[in-house]
C-alpha cells in the first residue's frame, strides 16, 4: 500500500487468507515498494505482479519450475491484454518477445526467424532481451545478488531496461514462458501523480540505466532523446560500484549475443572524393568475375561537386559507393581495387588509413 488515500484499504485486504499487506509511511513509488516488499517476504522465490491483473489456471507453476531449474533465470508469463472499457480478455501471440529501441522505449516484436524456425516445441520458452517489468518471477537470492533495484529511480518508468540489461550482463537470463499467461489491464494514464512529472521522472530513470549500463553506446540513447541532455539524474557511484563488483560483460557483449536484432546507427556519412595531385579515385570496367574495378582517373567535377563515379561514402570502416564497397581481391602484392557487395566482417573492405577529402 503505498500511502493510499484511504488507510482501511490495507487493513481490509489482510482479512483475505495468506495475504499480509504493508503500508508506506509516504508515497515511494512501485520501485521502492517492490524494494521492500521483496525485504519482506521469506520465500525463496519472488513473484512481482501489477496490481491490474488476473492471473490463469496454473500460470505459476511453469514459471516456479523454470526458475528452481536454474536459479539465474528471470522469467515473465505471457501477457495477455484486458481491455479498459470492458474487462474484454484478449490473447496475446505466443511468438513475441520483448524489445526496444535507442531510445529506451519498450516495445513488443517478433521472435527472429532463426529462433523460430528452431523451436520444436511451442511449450518451449522464449529467450528475451528485455521483459516488460510488470510480471515476473525471480530467485530471491538473485535478486539480492543482483542488487534489487535502483532505489534512486523514481516512481515508475525505466526499471526494466535497468534489471533486464543487469541480468543478461552479470551472469543470468531473461525468458517468456508460454505455457504461463497472465492478463492486464493496459491502461491510457497513470492513476498516480508523478512528483517532477511524467517525462521528467522517465528520462531520470532511463538516463541512470544508459549511464551505468550503455557503456560507450550511451551516446546513441542521447541521440534518440535529446531531452535527457543536461538532465540531473543523481548520484549513480554505488550503481557503478555494484557493476564492478559482479564483474559484469559489456554493453557491446549484450548487442552481440543477447540482442544483434538492435541495429546501431550508422555514424554521419561523409561523401566525397579520394584524391593523389590531380588523379582521383574512380570505378571503371569489369573484370572476368565480374566484379567493378576502381582506379585512377584525372579529377572531373570539382570537390563538393564530383561526377558519380568518383563520389565516395566513408561510413567508417567501409568506403561505398551507391550500395557496394571499395574492397581489394586479395592481401598480396599487385592485388586489384574492386568495388563488391558490402561485408563489414571482410578484411579486404576495412580502410585502416585513408587520406579522404570530404566536401
């Protein structure tokens, strides 16, 4: 009960059995709620669900399984939705997973291809990035472990993306159990005030997320929300301190193994030409494979105006031109410059030194 209105709501929600129901001495918001609720309990396993929900026959004990199998596993039901204007109970695909974009913004996606097409079984669970936050099951030592959540997060907002990439980065999992659903009401506003408002209290908490876990991609969130500049977000030392201490993997780790679907934005493309004196940098023929030559031709045009076939993109570490990529046939001496099909992973393409003069 977090400093509800009416104080009897608590006491009466006692007389339920097995129910025990603590009452904050102020507003704290869900995230330090579910903080001291989790010191509460005894059990070894904890359950956090929304208030808005209605579970199913059975919709524990797949998850309960899930975890006393593996206790760094976090697991999350599916979420079925309940409509706000008639309590209509609609289900939820079983082939979608958690994600989000640069901004920090949660959304639900399908399941890759490649995941799908190995899952034999539609009981099987789902790996997931992120889990939406409302529901979920995880070991209370875990959670511990972990670090419970960030207390000096605000009200509700961000928590999940701070949990989820603690998890998959410091030595445990994220799953959607399929044969575990539970329904909730989406609803259009939040029933409770915000403090420094809505947006400002879910940029703080986001902003603490890409600050301690983002590493180097933190600039990509900026980006993405240029409102968060300049924000005060706290002091995250103990948060960082806490990550150091569990020896956590890498933001760059993450993208690589839990979530390679999230692209990373192309850095500025730079065009221009590759000039030696008065030669520049062209594509001409073909060879007898077929693939575009490049070579040197006398400079036409001018530097913010060059002809096509002596404009280059640097889109480090590749140079294009259109859609394919300057590239060499092989490493030894005499190789010819070719202009081929694009592969970041081809040694032949990656411009280690180029003086290139962008317009």
């Amino acid at each position: 009960d977090d400093f509800s209105l009416d104080p009897e709501d608590c006491q009466l929600l006692t007389r339920i059995p097995k129910v025990k129901c603590l009452r904050n001495g102020r507003r704290e918001g869900l995230i330090r709620s579910r903080v001291r609720g989790a010191d509460t309990a005894i059990a070894d396993i904890l359950t956090f669900l929304d208030s808005h929900c209605e579970v199913n026959s059975e919709w524990l004990q797949p998850m309960l399984q899930r975890v006393r199998e593996d206790y760094t596993r976090v697991v999350s039901p599916i979420i079925d939705v309940i409509s706000l204007d008639n309590f209509a109970y609609l289900a939820a695909s079983a082939d979608l997973r958690g994600g989000f974009d640069w901004s920090l913004h949660f959304k639900w996606e399908q399941i890759p291809i490649e995941q799908k097409l190995s899952r034999t079984d539609p009981t099987q669970s789902i790996r997931t990035p992120v889990i939406a936050g409302g529901i979920f099951v995880i070991n209370k030592s875990w959670f511990n472990h972990l670090g419970k959540y960030d207390t000096q997060m605000d009200i509700w907002g961000g928590e999940n993306f701070e949990l989820s990439f603690r998890v998959w980065m410091c030595g445990g999992s994220l799953e959607i159990v399929p044969c575990s659903r539970v329904g909730h009401v989406f609803r259009k506003r939040h029933p409770y005030d915000f403090p420094e408002g809505n947006a400002l209290t879910y940029i703080k908490n986001t902003k603490r997320t890409a600050e301690v876990w983002m590493d180097e991609y933190k600039q990509y969130y900026y980006e993405a929300r240029p409102s968060a500049i300049g924000k005060s977000f706290g002091s995250i030392a103990d948060r960082v301190e806490q990550r150091r201490k569990l020896n956590c993997k890498s933001f760059q780790w993450y993208l690589e193994n839990v979530y390679p679907e999230l692209k990373v934005p192309e850095k500025e493309l730079i065009p221009g030409i590759i000039k030696q004196g008065a030669n520049c940098l062209e594509s001409q023929g073909q060879d007898t494979a077929g693939n575009s030559l490049a070579g040197i031709g006398s400079c036409k045009g001018s530097v913010n105006n060059p002809v096509a076939t002596q404009e280059w993109i640097f889109t480090d570490p590749l140079i294009r031109q259109q859609d394919k990529c300057l590239s060499i046939t092989s490493f030894s001496t005499g190789s010819q410059v070719t202009i081929e099909a694009c592969n970041q992973k081809d040694g032949r393409q990656v411009q280690y030194y180029m003086d290139f003069t962008d317009t």
